[in-house]
C-alpha cells in the first residue's frame, strides 16, 4: 500500500505537501511557493517565520 499525499493552501501562494503512512503519522514532505508571490528570499524568510506554527498545524 501507498503512504496518502496531499495538498493544503497555507496562505496565498504556500502550498504545504503532506504524507500519511499507514501507522497514521504525518510529515511535510515539501512546501511549494508561488514564484509569482514569492522569489528566493521571500520564501525563506517566510518558512523561518512559519516553520513551527506549520508543523504546529499539520503534524
């Protein structure tokens, strides 16, 4: 069996891609930026800004 894998829109432009395994644990296995809302920079600040509140919220 496969582990489940989906997509949540976090703020405009963030997308937070999570993985389920079978025992029910959770991980974020990447987050996606716009690069229309985002460059480089932007999104790395943003993700020191938000990394513990989004692991707060998915994991």
């Amino acid at each position: 069996e496969q582990e489940q894998e989906w997509v949540e829109e976090d703020a405009l432009g963030v997308y937070v891609v999570i993985q389920c395994s079978h025992s029910g644990s959770k991980k974020i296995k990447r987050l996606k930026f716009s690069r229309e809302k985002f460059n480089e920079m932007q999104a790395r600040l943003w993700w020191e800004e938000n990394r513990v509140r989004i692991h707060e919220k998915y994991i």
